[in-house]
C-alpha cells in the first residue's frame, strides 16, 4: 500500500491542502517569465472572475437553446459568440458557432459538419497543419492528404491545386492554418479560396486560426478570414491570444451549413448540436470579460504591442549572431535551437534542430533581453550550431 498522504482514504486537514494548492500556483507564477515557447497570454487578470468558479455552469447543448434553471451562461455564450462572428464578417442573418473545449474541438467540429455536407470528400492540410488535423480526420474515417509547405511553414499552393485537380471526382475539404505550430505562417484563405472557385470540385474551407485568427482579423485592412463567401468555418484557441485561464476555444459556421447537423430537443430541453454535451460555462464569462474590458482597441494594440517586441527579439538575436526571423504579422520568432543549457532554463518549443520563442503579450522586453544574454553567454553554442548549416541558411532571409 502507498504511504502517500491522502492514498489510504482518510481526510487531509484544510490547511495541508491549502498549502499544497499554495505551492501549485507559486510554480505556475514562477514559471511564467520563462514559459516563453507556447502561445498563452498572460496579462489579463481574471482574478475577479475567481468567485464563480465555486458553482457548476453547464452550458449543455445548443448555445441558442437554455437548459432549465440558472446554472449556465448562454446569454454570455451567445454574446461572445457574436463579437467573433462580427470580427470575422459573419452574415448577421446566417451565423452560428459555440464554445469548444480547445483548438482540437473546433476542428473535430468543423470536419465533422464538412463529412456532413460532402461524406465522400478528401481532407487536405498541409505538413505544417497542427497535429490534430490528422487525429481528426482518423477519429471520422476520413482520407487525407498532405499538402507540402514552403520552408517557412506557408501551404505550397500549386501542389494543393496538383493534388485537388488529381483527385477531382471527390469532393475537398480544404483546411487552411493561420497560424502553424512552429512558424506562426498564415495560409493564404483568399487564394486558397480563388483556387478551388476555378476547379469543379465541390468543397468546403475551414481556416485553423488557433492562434493568430483573431490578432490576424483585428489588424487594420485584413479582410481574409471572412465567414461568408471566403470561409465555411472557423475555428480559434480560447486561452492563446485571449489567455483565459482554462482552456477553451471558439468554432462558427454559417447556421445554413450547420442545419445539416440538424438535431431534435432532448431530455435537457437543449439541441445536441455540439460535440460536448455538457460544456463549461466559465469560459463564455472569460471571454466576455477579455472582449468587454478591453474593446476593439484594446485587443488590437495588444496585438501591435507583441508584434513589435516580436520585431524588437529577431533584431536583437541577429546582432549577437543568432539568425532569427518571422513572418510580417507574427509573434513568433524562429532560431536555430540554442544550446541545452538555454533550453534548460527557457522552455521553448524546439523540433528538427529550429526552436521558437512567442511574444505573447505578457512576455516583456526584459525577458527578450535576458534571454538573447543567455544565449551569448553561452556562446559555444553558436559553434554547435554550425553542422546544421544547411538549416541556418535556410533560416536567414
Ligand atoms: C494551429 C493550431 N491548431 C490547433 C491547436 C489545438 O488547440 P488545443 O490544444 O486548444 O486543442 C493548436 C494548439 O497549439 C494550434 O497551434
């Protein structure tokens, strides 16, 4: 038997409990200053929002459809809803979504409505798509096919249109990242868009926004991610650009495509047109409070604010020899992976010898700094970086 406190089944006093759950959120603080190589903001305060975490909101079902009782957040639901689909120009008259429990759902969601409309279709991602694209599309039965990507992780666009042409007597179900895991690079949708106008293939184009989905749409003069005639469904990681304390996500569609998953009201008084039936409803108050405190301009200069600390960390690493650089709109700077004694202390997010470090918004200028000394005060690394030259090439522009 485990000596383990608490394993023999008995009590533990409040007070060892509390200083555990103490001793737990120390950590995660701590962390966070060096927690700089996954997409997860860190400087909206939630802290208010704490009280409601002590009661069950169940957002079970349909977010158009209230359960009984007044245990659930649809309302907010509904109203977080609509500030999305009015960020991505949904139609007012011809707009629906709900609240996921993350990315994945979203796009376990999507691919399920597309499976709806077009049951024999392909799946098309890229190589640089998120590793739930491939799970999704296994966990439906569908067959996919992998698109190549250009060396900064952007679709190559004429071998889509080489494989949809080449598979044309089945339907597509093209999957378009703004934002891939490693690079932040952005599918072109519009093109992607005109390219498939032009074949006969029947088709339906879901944008993977995860992460930059929403900085993407609030910068001034992009118009790409549009939910109408552009795009058939979106989906975007709650806890990312918005860093809500849970993770959560958002997914729309337009509500006449969704009426293929037409279902009837249940036991629960509510429609079963999610993936989840029960749903959390703490994030719809998250987000409804991250969209109502900081409005428009707010979110938008968030976005400006970490691209040019983004900006300011690629200038910094190239002028102490560390070739880094990103994509235009991105917050993510790519290097060639430093040395372990760097990875030690940094947690980035590292893969076939390139790493990535993420200026979320939260990460400061003085945590760039100490990480670019850390990296030279290491400088032998530079050396052992030098075998990957081919891939150092390929990295500056
Ligand atoms: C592009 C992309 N899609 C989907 C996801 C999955 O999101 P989640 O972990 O919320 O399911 C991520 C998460 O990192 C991502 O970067």
């Amino acid at each position: 038997m485990s000596a383990d406190p608490g394993r023999d089944g008995s009590a533990t006093r409040p007070e060892e409990l509390l200083a555990e759950l103490a001793a737990v959120r120390s950590a995660a603080v701590a962390g966070r200053e060096t927690h700089v190589g996954f997409p997860v903001a860190t400087d909206i305060d939630y802290s208010p929002l704490a009280p409601l975490f002590g009661s069950l909101l169940n957002n079970i079902g349909d977010p158009w459809t209230d359960p009984a009782g007044a245990n659930h957040t649809k309302r907010y639901e509904r109203e977080v809803l609509d500030w999305f689909a009015d960020l991505f120009q949904a139609p007012v008259d011809d707009r629906w979504g709900y609240l996921t429990s993350g990315g994945t759902e979203g796009n376990l969601y999507a691919l399920y409505l597309a499976r709806a409309r077009f049951p024999k279709a392909l799946v098309y991602h890229s190589a640089d798509a998120h590793y739930s694209l491939p799970k999704c599309v296994d966990i439906l039965g569908l067959d996919s096919v992998v698109v190549r990507t250009d060396e900064r992780g952007e679709m190559d666009y004429d071998d889509l249109a080489r494989m949809v042409d080449r598979h044309r007597d089945r339907p597509a179900i093209v999957v378009a990242t703004c934002g891939t895991t490693m690079t932040e690079a952005a599918d072109d949708v519009p093109r992607i868009r005109r390219l498939l106008a032009r074949t006969p293939v029947r088709h339906h184009l879901h944008v993977d926004g995860a992460l930059a989905g929403v900085p993407l749409a609030l910068a001034d003069g992009r118009a790409t991610l549009r939910l109408d005639a552009t795009v058939d469904s979106i989906s975007i990681s709650g806890y990312k650009f918005l860093g809500t304390p849970v993770p959560c996500g958002v997914v729309l569609t337009r509500r006449t495509l969704q009426q293929q998953l037409a279902r009837s009201p249940n036991y629960t008084g509510t429609v079963d047109t999610t993936i989840s039936g029960s749903r959390s409803g703490h994030p719809a108050l998250l987000l409804w409070y991250a969209i109502r405190s900081l409005g428009h301009h707010g979110l938008r200069e968030r976005a400006e604010r970490a691209r040019e600390l983004a900006a300011y960390a690629v200038e910094r690493l190239k002028e102490v020899g560390w070739p880094a650089w990103r994509h235009e709109h991105a917050f993510t700077v790519v290097f060639p992976t430093p040395s372990p004694a760097v990875t030690a202390k940094w947690v980035l997010a590292s893969s076939a010898g390139r790493s990535h470090l993420i200026c979320m918004p939260g990460v400061t200028r003085e945590a760039v700094d100490a990480f670019v000394a850390d990296v030279v005060a290491t400088g032998g690394a530079l050396v052992d970086a030098l075998p990957r030259q081919r891939e150092r090439q390929a990295l500056v522009r």
